[in-house]
C-alpha cells in the first residue's frame, strides 16, 4: 500500500517512512478493525472461512493457492494484490541461492558446479509453481507446461509489479520491526503517529 501511494521506507541513508503517504495508507488499515471489531480474526481462521465458503474475498501469499484448490467444491479465483492508489505495487518476497564469501578463491570446477545446479534449479522451477509460487525464469512463465496450470498464470503477472523491500545488511531488524510496529497500530496499541516515529527511529539508527 506504502508502495502504491508513492512511498518507501528508507532510500540509502535517508529514510523515509514516516511520510504523508504512510501515515494515510497506515492510517487506513487501522481504521478496519476499529470499523469492523467483529470481523477481526486471526490467520488459520481466515483461511478456514475461506476455505468454506463464508468468506467472499481472502488476501493471501501464492502459496496458499496449493491448499485451496485441494479443497473439493471450492469454486474461487485468483488475482495480483488490488489496488488503490496509482502505482501498481504488490509486496513480495524472493527465495534466493547464496554463495558465501570464501576465504580464498573457489576452484574453477566447484564454482561451475555451484552456477550448473543454480540453472538447472531455476530451469525446472516448474516444479516449484505447483505449491503456488512464481518462477523466477521467464522461459518457465512462458512454457506450456506452467501456462496450463491453473490459477498460477493468473497471478503471475504480479511480478512484473513486485515491490520489494530496499535492500540493506540489517533489512530483516528493518522489517521485524515494521512489522511490529504495523501490528500495535491496526490492533489498537499505538497512534499510527508513534507506529510511524519509532520505525523512523530504529530504521534511521539501522542504515546508519
């Protein structure tokens, strides 16, 4: 939402969550559960309403998408996050191969072995967008064999609009606390204000 309404968390050293666009979209997501007390659950419930039927709409991970197409009867849908403000932008979140820093060189063979097993990984992704996940290989997104899947094509395009955190050393302290922070506001423990000045507090001290 943060990324729909033209704002970000942090650029480099300067940060800039606690803007006008966050304290609006913030703002908003707060005021559901102040509108709607009843309507307030926690996640397994929300999947379980869903996944009977009793609730019409459910805002979830690609991942769920195995789970719900599992379950006999359910006649659903899926589409990219909804938006509400003008960019298109939907949060996401990537699985990555890392090769660590060594302390010396790594041996020619073993380093074309590590990038052989990386592309024959993401060269068969296919396998791994039948738990619901997007590949990361346009050959793979353009191949018969994901386009026949169903629900996956659906979304997929939401790739092209993926908003990712900024990157940074210490971005998961970052986003632990943003998330906390997110949390006490829409459950009512903390004014959006101070939610906004405390992640502008331990962010700024973070990328400094």
């Amino acid at each position: 939402m943060l990324k729909q309404a033209g704002g970000d968390l942090f650029e480099g050293n300067t940060v800039l969550v606690n803007s006008p666009e966050a304290l609006e979209t913030l703002t908003w997501w707060a005021s559901i559960p102040l509108d709607y007390p009843q309507l307030v659950v926690d996640y397994d419930e929300s999947v379980a309403l869903f996944a009977q039927g009793d609730a019409a709409l459910h805002i979830n991970g690609v991942w769920a998408t195995g789970y719900f197409e599992q379950i006999e009867g359910l006649n659903f849908g899926v589409v990219p996050y909804p938006n509400l403000y003008d960019i298109d932008a939907g949060w996401a979140n990537s699985h990555s191969f890392i090769i660590p820093v060594q302390r010396g060189p790594i041996a020619t063979e073993k380093m074309d072995a590590i990038i052989e097993f990386v592309d024959w990984m993401t060269a068969n992704s296919y396998q791994w967008a039948l738990a619901g996940h997007i590949p990361v290989r346009q050959s793979v997104l353009d191949s018969a064999e994901f386009q026949a899947l169903p629900y996956r094509p659906d979304y997929a395009a939401q790739a092209e609009t993926a908003a990712f955190l900024p990157q940074d050393i210490n971005i998961l302290e970052i986003e632990t606390t943003v998330s906390e922070e997110v949390q006490a506001a829409v459950a009512g423990a903390k004014s959006v204000e101070d939610a906004l000045r405390t992640m502008e507090q331990v962010i700024g001290s973070l990328i400094r």
